[in-house]
C-alpha cells in the first residue's frame, strides 16, 4: 500500500485531438507505492495516459503532474514497457545488450564505464529472475521471458515509477500468475509506483490499490472495491452494466461486450 | 603484366607497385569498412531495400552528372541524400516503406536511363555505375571517398548506442529521450553517402554486396553487437581485397568476385548454422 505522497496527479484533463477528444474531464491521484490498473476497452484511450506521463503527448485542457512537475520527456525516473516492440524471432542479440541499452543508449558516444554497466545489467535480470537469460538471443525467448527481460529494460535505470503497457497479454495463466507475482514483488520491495494496462483485471485484483477505468470518453478511478460495481460503471459507459463477483472475488462486467472504445 | 606465383606477398607487392591498384586498395579498404559497419544497422533496422533504392535513385543523379560532364559521385551523393531524407520523413516506419520507395526507385531508375540515353558515349559509363569500376578510380575520387567516409565513421561513433537502441527497441528509446524522427534521417543520409562511395567498388546494382550480405552474416555469428560490427567489417575487406586480388590475374570485373565471396561466405555461414 502507497504512503500519501503523490506521484502523479491530474485536474480535469482532457486529451486527444481538439476535434475528437479520447477523454476528457479527468481527475485522479496516484500516491508513492501504489499498484494501479488501467483497464477499459480497445481505444478507450490507455495508451495515451502513458504517452501523457513519458512527456510524448500533450494534454488539451487540464493538467497532470508527476513527480510534481510537468511530464518530460526522458525522464530516467520513469520504467516503461511498450505494448508494441521492434524485436522478433529474428533478432539475434544477447538480452544482456538490450538491458544495458535501456541505461546508456540515449547518450552519444561509446561507454566510459562499460563494467559497471554490464554488472548493473545482470543485476537487473537477477531482480526479475531472468539471470540464465543474459546471454540468450532476444529472438529466441518465449512470451513470459521476453516479458521478464522487457521489466528489466524499464526497471535497470531504478525508476521510481513503473508503466507497464499489457505486459500480461499473449501469455498463459500461469504465465500471467508467475509475471504478475513478480511485478507486485518489485513494486512492494522497491516502493514503486507501478501503472499496469490490462484487458482481464482478474490475476491483478488481490494486488490492486487502485484502479483506474477509461471507457466512453470518461475516466473513473478508486479502489478495485469502489470502481468496479455496477453502479460506478453503469454511469462510466452510459448503458446498463453489470458486475458480478465469484466466491473467489474473480469479477465479471457484463453488458459491456459490444461496447467499442472507438466509438464516442 | 606480372604473372601470379605461388608466394602471395610478393604478388601483392607486385601489384601494389600499379598506381591504379593502389588506389583500388586504398578506396576499397576505407569503403569495406565504412560499408560493413553501416550493413549492420541495415540489417537490423530492416533497410535493405532502402539501401537498395538509394543506390538506384543514385543511379539517376550519377547518369546526369555524366550528362553535365561533372564527376558522377556527386550526383550520386546529392540523388540518394535527398532522397534519403525524403525516405525517413514521409515514411513512418522503415519496415512499412516499401510501396513509397519502390514507388520512386522505379521513376529514379527510368530517369537514369534518359540521361543515360542522352549521352553519346553512354556505354562505359552506364556499365562501371551500375556494376562498379573501381580498377578505374581517380586519385581525386580516392580522396573524396577518404574524406566521406572519415565523416560517416564520425557520425557512427557518435550516434552509435541511440542508433543501436532506436534500431532495437523504437518506442523505450523514444520514451528515453532518443529522437527517433531525427535519428532516422541522419542514419539515412549516412547509408546515403556510404552507398554513394559503395557503388565505386560494386555498382548500384549490387550494393547489397557490401552493405548487407557481410553484416547478414555476421548477425548469424554472434549475439553482441559490437562483434557482429567488427566481423561484418572484416568479412567486407576479405571480399574487396581478394577480390581486387583474384582481379588482376583474371580477366573479370572485380564486383564479380566480391559478390561472389561474400554469397559464398553468407552461404557457409548459414549452412554451419542454420539455427542460432
């Protein structure tokens, strides 16, 4: 659970383009610490909340804060994971490299200290548990070990803040369980402040201080406990949702199937 | 004309004692190792046929520079930088341009051959710009070609682990600070110049000789970038220098046998390898 300092803050913001905005009237604070979820349909506008925080996009109206300033851009305090990565089966490159990268490929020149960077590397990868991975080719790894190597790439520059976008998508369950587990560990160990986009909010919610749900060109944000009910996200969509609980606390949104986040 | 003995250092001295060899070697050496290192990123960016196509819009601007009586490598060089540029603007993506480049290649192409058309004596030189002449290259040429290379290697050294990066990983190296936009079209304009001193040694229509097919293999040897840089270099000066070699004992363009040793080098490689 985060302490009370606040990490990133937004009063009534609203983003996109002027003609068309993806949403808009936002306000919400996410304190030091905390794990929080982005969920909501395809479109809904997810992506573009991280592209707010890296500095890479400008809001319309409003204004969001991290770190108690405004976004910029290569800001080492921050860890991402892209949903979308250049890397494919026939990229024959040590992740060990890829790591380093992350740490010193936005400065020119050769390294001046390469020991110490590829040591921090390796520490890096034995955080995330992917040491035996070092030397391996990135085209090589299945799903869940990429995944392992890509937190590395956002944790080896020691963020305070980690956004990780649909890191969980294209593995198994158990896939899902071991890198979800591994994320929460970091977050507590390091008091991070992580932000994770998800489709299936389920193998997350035991780990959840709060959740954050675009949908319908607006934005609501709590607790899982307080978003995720019926009521919170019938006015979230406009149209009669309803949400259901298991006896395992896994939950279900039902109504919301044919919603498409594209649409306004 | 020397004959070939057995004993291959006095042949090279031999040969080194023709000023024209001379300045083949000097040239091709700077060239091989300008084109093997540049071929890597070709390679892992995905650009070969951008490399490809801005030796053939070079084409063009070398037909006309023969045209105006002005010496080709410039028109070369100001065809395939432009049009280099032109490449990393327009098109988002390297792996998502090939509609527009193949678009322009192909206009470049019919442009060259006009000029081409146009100039009397087109025969020669049309030949040694698309299949390499550089048996034939100037002393002023061997210094153009020094002077451009001792500034792409600059270039390479200075944007070398944001290029590596952005190559790698495009969406964290831009969230780390990298400006992708910028950065694409420097490494243009660099594959550009280094094309347009590559086409003296192999041609505008084999340019993938030198850029690509040495650095391929390379990435099939080893998993750290910096090795793969120094094979891809290595593999190149092997090719251009026993090319340039077997050339003088042989009747035959010396592209041929560079194409010939790095396919057969490339071929090795993979078939030692297959997988990785």
């Amino acid at each position: 659970m985060g302490t009370h300092e606040e990490i990133v803050g937004a009063q009534d913001l609203t983003v996109g383009y002027t003609s068309k905005p993806v949403w808009q009237n936002a306000s919400f604070s996410v304190n030091r610490g905390e794990f929080v979820a982005v969920i909501g349909p395809n479109g809904a506008g997810k992506t573009t909340m991280f592209r707010l925080l890296l500095g890479l996009q400008q809001p319309i109206s409003g204004i969001i804060n991290i770190f108690g300033a405004k976004p910029r851009r290569g800001n080492p305090n921050i860890g991402y994971i892209p949903q979308r990565h250049t890397i494919d089966n026939e990229t024959n490159i040590a992740c060990e490299e890829l790591v380093r990268l992350a740490y010193s490929g936005n400065k020119l020149g050769f390294s001046l200290s390469p020991r110490e960077e590829k040591k921090l590397a390796s520490d890096t990868l034995a955080v995330v548990g992917a040491t035996e991975l070092a030397n391996r080719s990135l085209g090589s790894l299945s799903g869940g070990e990429l995944q392992r190597i890509f937190l590395a790439e956002a944790l080896v520059s020691n963020p305070e803040v980690l956004l990780l976008d649909e890191p969980l998508s294209n593995l198994d369950i158990k896939r899902i369980k071991d890198l979800v587990g591994l994320m929460n560990t970091v977050v507590k160990s390091r008091n991070v402040t992580a932000f994770l986009v998800a489709h299936d909010i389920n193998p997350l919610i035991q780990f959840l201080d709060k959740v954050i749900y675009i949908a319908n060109g607006k934005v609501a944000t709590g607790t899982p406990e307080e978003v995720l009910t019926s009521r919170r996200l019938t006015a979230l969509y406009g149209t009669h949702v309803e949400v259901l609980r298991d006896s395992r606390g896994n939950i279900v949104v039902v109504g919301a199937e044919d919603y498409h986040g594209d649409q306004p | 004309m020397i004959p070939f003995s057995p004993n291959l250092l006095s042949d090279l001295q031999a040969i080194l004692q023709y000023q024209f060899m001379q300045h083949a070697f000097e040239a091709g050496t700077v060239i091989a190792i300008v084109a093997g290192i540049i071929g890597y990123f070709v390679v892992l960016r995905r650009s070969s046929f951008a490399a490809h196509a801005l030796s053939e819009i070079g084409f063009a601007g070398a037909a006309g520079s023969v045209l105006i009586g002005i010496n080709p490598i410039f028109g070369l060089l100001s065809f395939s930088t432009i049009s280099g540029a032109g490449i990393a603007v327009l098109g988002k993506r390297a792996t998502n341009r090939d509609v527009e480049i193949g678009s322009v290649l192909a206009f470049a192409l019919g442009l060259g051959v006009l000029f081409i058309s146009l100039y009397a004596g087109y025969a020669t030189e049309a030949y040694s710009i698309l299949f390499g002449e550089i048996l034939g290259i100037s002393s002023s040429n061997v210094i153009i070609t020094l002077v451009l290379s001792l500034l792409i290697l600059i270039a390479i050294a200075l944007i070398y682990r944001p290029l590596l990066f952005a190559s790698l990983d495009e969406e964290v190296a831009e969230a780390k600070g990298v400006r992708i936009l910028l950065l694409g079209v420097i490494f243009m304009l660099l594959l550009a110049a280094a094309v347009s001193i590559a086409v003296q040694v192999v041609g505008v229509l084999l340019i993938f000789a030198l850029m690509v097919t040495p650095a391929a293999t390379a990435v099939r040897l080893t998993k750290k970038p910096k090795y793969a840089v120094l094979i891809s270099v290595l593999i190149a000066l092997f090719a251009t220098w026993t090319g340039l070699f077997i050339s003088f004992y042989a009747p035959y363009p010396v592209s041929f046998f560079v194409t010939a040793i790095v396919f057969i080098t490339y071929l090795v490689v993979r078939f030692v390898r297959p997988t990785r």
